[in-house]
C-alpha cells in the first residue's frame, strides 16, 4: 500500500514539476517518507511525533504531504490534527497557552491544522527552503485526563510524513564584481547563488542591460529580485525593478554561507534576458584570528597568569580575569574579539567560557564579539546566555551597556536606536545597568549554527567618564530544560530514532515548558490529603488478613500482607509534589505492587476453589511464576490482570461443577453463602474492575484508585471461604497449635476420607 501510494505521489507531482523546469537548470527530485506512528492527546512534549527531514542545497521547492488514518472503525468523533514545521530545529509549541519561564523567547513556525474523519491528507508546498534540517511535529488536542488502560480498544490516529523535494543540479555561482547573464521568465525564474564570506558587513546584487525578445529596444528591467531563502526565521529580501537598473542591498548578511538569488518576471509571456552582478564589502576583517601559535594548553586552560592572548579585530592581546583593560586598537580596528573555549559535559550539556578569564571588559570605542558554534546535537537542549555587571573596576553611573545576540552573524554598531537584527536574521538584545545588572536570554531548541554575542558600552552623554571601562561576565551555555524544569518537574531526554532532545515533564498540577505556570498548581494540603488517600486505603487489608489468618488460610495471609505494604509504599513514592517518602527504588515499589495485586486474586479464586493442597499450592507457585514473567514483560498491559483472573475461575467454575454434579446438588449448597458472601463479594470486584478500568481520571485518580483499594480488599473478605475441616492430607488442616510434647506422633492413614462440605 505505501509503495504504490509512492508511486502515486510520483505520478501527480513529477509531471507537474516537469513543466515548469528552467531550460537552463538541470532538476532532480527526491523523496523521503517516515513511518505511521500513532498520535497522541497533547499533556507534554513527549506527546508530539517529532519527525527530522533534510532539505538539500539548491532546492527549489519542497512538499510535504501528510496523511493521517484511523486505527478503528467505530465513532471516535472530530478530531483536529495539530501539525508545526520549523526549519533548523524542532518547533517550540504551547497548545495549553501556559506562562513560559521568565527571559525564555523562541522562535515561530509554520502551523497546520488537518481535519480528520476517517482518512485525510493535505500538502504543504514552500518555495525556495532553507536548506539543512526540518522538523515536523504532529499530535491531538489537549489532554482530557482520561487514563486509559492498556490494551482496551480506544481511538487511535496514526500519521505519516512524506517529503518531496525539487532540486537544481548546476546552479550558477554569481563571482564578485563578475556580470553574469541569465534570462527569466513567468514560470521559469533564473535561480543562482553567491558564497558569502566570513566578516562581510554588506553585500549587493545588482540587475542591469534588460531586454525582452518581443521589444529589443525596451530597457526597464520589470523583475522581481530575491535574496535569500524561505523559512521563518530567515527572511527573504525582495525588490520590484521597474526601471533600467535595479539593486537589492544586504547589511550584516549571514557569513561563511551560500545565498540563494532567484530573479522573476514580472510581465506576463515575456522572457526578459538581464545581467547581473554581486558586490560585497568586508568592513570589518582582522589580520589573525584566535590565539598565537605559541599560546599552550595552560593558557586555555585558564591556569596562566600570561595576559598577552592574541584577539580578533586587528587586536594584539586580550585582558585576563584580573585585568580591567581592553588592548588598545590601531586606527583601523573596529571590534575586539575573544576567544571562547568549547566544553562538551554531558549529553545535551555544553558550556562556553572565554579563554583568558570570565571577566570581559567592555568600553564604548568599540564592540566586544564572542564566537559561539553550536553543533547540531545540541539543538535539542536549550541555549542559556547570562550577563552580570562586575563593576568593582569603575563605576557605571547612568550608562548601560548593551549587548546584541544572534545567529548566522553579529550586529557590530551598538545603540539603544539599533534594532538587534542582522540582514536575514533577528536577533536578542539584552541591556544591563547598575540598578539591573543581571540579564538572561533562553532559547529551548535553538538552531544549529554559529551564535555571536556583541557587547558594547553605551554611554547616555558625550563623555563616559569614569565608565570607560566596564567589566562583565558572559556566560553562555547548552542545558537539556529551561532551569532543571524547577521543584515541579524532571527533565527528561526523549528520543525520536536517532535524534536526541529534551522536555519537561511536571507534576503537582504545575504546567508550561519549564513547569513554572502555577494556574492549576496543587496546594500542599491537597497533594497530603492524595497521599493519605492513597496510602492509608491499603489498611483495609488488615480485615482480609485477619480473616485469612483466623480460618488457616496463611499463604494467603502472607500474599495480601505483601500486597498492603508495597501499595502503601508504593503510591507513598508515587506522588507528585513534596509529600512523597520512598523507602527503595520507584520502579521495585512499582513492580512490587503490580506483583502483588495480581498474585492476591490468583491466591482468593483458587482458595475457593476447594481444590486439594498439592494442586492449591501447586497452581499457586506456578501462577506466581507466569504473573512475574508477564510482569517484567508488560507490567501495565490488560492481559496481565485479565488474564489471571479468567484462570482462576475457569479452576474455580471446574471445581464447583465438578462437585455438584458429584453431589447432583449445586455447589455452594447453602442459599446463605451465595446471598451474604458470594454475591456481595462478586459485586465489590466488579465495581471495583469497573472503576479501575473506566472511570480514572488524572483529577480523581486520588479518590477512585483509594476506593478500587477499600473495595478489593473488601471482596476478599466476602469471597474467602470458612475454615476447611480435617483433611487427610497433612497443612495447615488443624490450625495453629501452641502444645509441645516430646512423645512422637503415630499417623494413621484412613483408606477413605471425605472432607464434608462448608456452609
């Protein structure tokens, strides 16, 4: 089926691209698709299916086609499918409109909304992409807070991804200062691209000499003149020629990248032949970068008391952690770089320091830049930027400094006017002074590229005064959550095949990304009164034992003990917030538990039974056995509890049948049995099944799960039979006796024996 939907997809879109090639570009398409994965109600970010696709180079368009089916074919009703795409790294979504942390920001992205009923599909078409990384994430509505047991048939939704891409194979390189001639048409744009290199501060391309075939002698150049690629953060630049002439102009493009060209016409059933040139200007551009050639390890280190630390900028050393002095630049200097050190310490854990020291001194002549490449496997974390005045080398007074940080390239003139924002790029600014010294940016899922910060002192008069020189603290760093997701939440690393990322995951009815949005947070007299609950429900068993115990039925005495106090301590772990108490590890308590609640049933049903000890304890062994596999196997699944159950009371119907059709009388015998035990027994299961299985909730899972307890262990004592009378067999027949006497004791085997029958 998904093959021949491929070749579906092949037939529809290749011819349709076909006619619309550029005579003089060679295009190629491709196509890439990902598995069905089921989608679920939206609660956190590990609800989303997050999907990674790679967009090539010279791409011209790019579809996605997205297809979402039932699992089921019963009435689920309407459900809207919530579909974002975002270029670079994965989208960062709010569907519950919670309050994001403080000083967290984040970029948009592409949103889509797919209705569906039985079978539905759209398409998403984006002219021109970004190339690199894109991520689709697909889930349901908000969670309702319905819990859903494992293995019951529910509506499920599953959602497939198919990407198909159109590329050009030759796609001519505009050289500086080079003209180039190209002709474009209605359907048929000239596309090339430009490399632009590192410390570019601006850069032009420029559209002259127009002539169509119809009318040689007309020179209006009637194009539209593109620069750049489409995404959401990286915005494109477009210009209307009109005239003989026409230029599209760059400040602070994007360095050591490709730019993409694409030159339309405007008129329609013309092709209109042009040249076109590129210029740029490097503004800015030192004679070395980095360190010296005989700066060691020490130095980077931290560990020497050398200063002299070669900088970028045409710059000649670098100020250590003690000094409060820039080095002077020549006439021709215009920005002080310094050299950062890259430390990976764990997985979606990075951090930046500057080489020579924390402390970097700032001053209004010129800006202070800061290098930092993000590799791509930090795109799943989140990007931390901390500035902190240390003003123990000169006072501030009413001048601030401001600071600019961005991707792809930095901002280089500094003003409380200027706009943090590069050519294609926004960026974030940050100011700090002496009444706020302290400033934080955070950006969860940033993009994989090169992050600059540029830091400047901005004096409010002429003269700065004593403010000349201002040293602050950088600190950049890549962690896995926005602060650890807070007392409220864990961090969790999730993994979408081999991509890695992280999200917060919050408890105590605490909620946002960081799980700072306190709205419907639990009180702590409430999350007690759920621990209480919980935990004290379990001492029900305490009835279930003492009757156990007092009719000899102690091996299963010991399996309901057991069950009361890894339950008990098992929901003491269990709880979110701050009363909790967790005697060993979360998952034993849980297991423990599953384990014995399983096993108490097992044990109740064939205890009334009446099979003989040898079969009885034989079924018990083995039971608890096969339950611990399944257990370890799927410890939440249906079958697990399900299926035990049906065991034991097929033995249990067997047994029953078996005796009243060798009595001919129905067994139990007695009406008072059935009508004061049995039933009532039978009618606490099941109204405890019924409310395990279909009314828990995450807002009454306190209230319901603490009855299923009262309940369970109430039908035990309804459905443990009396005490059995003298068996031949040796057990616990007799009870406990307390006598002792040294005389040996003589058995006598009865040839017939026939244990009478229980009221």
């Amino acid at each position: 089926m998904e093959a021949s939907f491929l070749r579906w997809l092949l037939f529809v879109a290749l011819p349709a691209w076909t006619f619309g090639d550029d005579g003089q570009l060679t295009f190629v398409s491709e196509l890439s698709s990902k598995p069905a994965q089921k989608l679920s109600k939206y609660s956190w970010y590990a609800n989303v299916r997050l999907q990674r696709f790679h967009i090539p180079e010279d791409t011209a368009v790019a579809r996605w086609l997205f297809s979402v089916k039932k699992g089921h074919s019963f009435h689920c009703g309407q459900h809207n499918i919530s579909i974002h795409i975002r270029w670079g790294a994965p989208p960062v979504i709010n569907p519950t409109q919670t309050v994001f942390p403080n000083a967290t920001l984040w970029g948009p992205s592409f949103s889509l909304t797919l209705p569906v009923t039985s079978q539905s599909s759209t398409t998403f078409n984006l002219s021109h992409p970004a190339p690199g990384n894109w991520f689709v994430a697909a889930h349901l509505p908000e969670d309702d807070g319905r819990i859903e047991q494992k293995g019951f048939p529910s509506c499920s939704y599953y959602f497939q991804p198919l990407l198909s891409v159109r590329r050009a194979v030759d796609t001519p390189v505009l050289q500086q200062g080079t003209f180039l001639t190209q002709t474009a048409a209605p359907d048929r744009p000239a596309r090339l691209k430009m490399f632009v290199p590192e410390f570019t501060s601006s850069l032009s391309v420029s559209v002259a000499e127009c002539s169509s075939g119809e009318a040689e002698e007309s020179s209006s150049c009637q194009l539209l003149l593109r620069l750049g690629s489409a995404s959401m953060r990286h915005s494109q630049t477009a210009v209307n020629c009109s005239g003989s002439r026409c230029s599209a102009s760059l400040s602070n493009p994007p360095w050591d990248t490709w730019l993409r060209i694409v030159v339309e016409s405007s008129q329609i059933n013309q092709t209109i032949t042009f040249k076109i040139v590129s210029n740029y200007t490097v503004g800015c551009k030192p004679a070395s970068v980095g360190l010296k050639a005989d700066d060691d390890l020490t130095k980077l280190l931290g560990r020497s008391s050398v200063s002299n630390v070669t900088s970028t900028g045409n710059s000649s050393g670098a100020s250590n952690a003690s000094s409060a002095l820039p080095p002077e630049l020549p006439a021709s200097g215009c920005v002080w770089s310094v050299p950062v050190l890259y430390e990976e310490l764990d997985v979606l854990s990075l951090r930046f320091t500057p080489v020579n020291g924390s402390n970097i001194s700032i001053t209004d002549a010129y800006p202070a830049l800061l290098t930092y490449p993000l590799p791509a496997q930090a795109t799943g974390g989140t990007l931390n930027l901390q500035l902190t005045l240390n003003s123990t080398n000169a006072t501030l007074g009413n001048n601030s400094i401001v600071g600019c940080f961005s991707p792809w390239a930095p901002v280089l003139e500094l003003n409380h006017s200027e706009p943090c924002r590069t050519a294609l790029f926004g960026g974030y600014g940050v100011s700090i002074n002496v009444s706020d010294p302290k400033a934080a940016v955070r950006l969860p899922f940033p993009q994989s590229t090169t992050w600059y910060l540029t830091l400047q002192l901005v004096c409010n008069s002429s003269d700065c005064g004593n403010s000349f020189v201002v040293s602050v603290v950088p600190e950049v760093s890549v962690s896995a959550c926005v602060e650890d997701c807070g007392p409220y939440g864990e961090c969790r690393l999730l993994r979408s095949y081999t991509y890695l990322y992280a999200a917060c995951v919050c408890s105590a009815g605490w909620k946002g990304w960081g799980c700072t949005d306190g709205s419907t947070a639990q009180s702590y007299s409430r999350q007690l009164t759920a621990t209480m609950l919980l935990t004290l429900s379990n001492l029900f068993f305490l009835p279930a034992v003492v009757v156990a115990i007092r009719r000899a039925y102690i091996t299963e005495a010991s399996v309901y003990i057991f069950t009361m106090f890894f339950s008990t301590f098992y929901h003491a772990c269990d709880q979110p917030g701050v009363a909790v108490l967790c005697i060993m590890d979360y998952d034993a308590l849980q297991y423990c538990d599953f384990l014995g609640s399983i096993c108490s049933i097992w044990v109740t049903i064939l205890c009334m039974a009446r099979l003989g000890d040898v079969a009885k304890y034989t079924l018990f062994l083995l039971g608890a056995l096969l339950i611990a596999m399944s257990m370890q196997l799927d410890r939440k699944g249906l079958w697990n509890l399900l299926g035990p159950i049906l065991c034991a009371i097929l033995f249990m119907v067997t047994s029953w049948v078996y005796r009243g059709v060798r009595r001919k009388h129905c067994y139990p015998p007695s009406w008072q049995r059935w009508v004061f035990y049995l039933i009532p027994g039978a009618l606490c299961a099941l109204i405890g099944v019924c409310l395990y299985i279909f009314a828990e909730t995450e807002s009454n899972y306190y209230y319901t799960h603490s009855l299923w307890h009262i309940l369970v262990a109430s039908c035990v004592v309804f459905l443990l039979p009396p005490k059995e009378k003298d068996r031949k067999a040796l057990g616990w027949s007799q009870g406990f006796s307390w006598r002792w006497s040294w005389r040996p004791r003589v058995w006598v085997m009865l040839e017939e024996f026939n244990t009478p029958d229980e009221i």
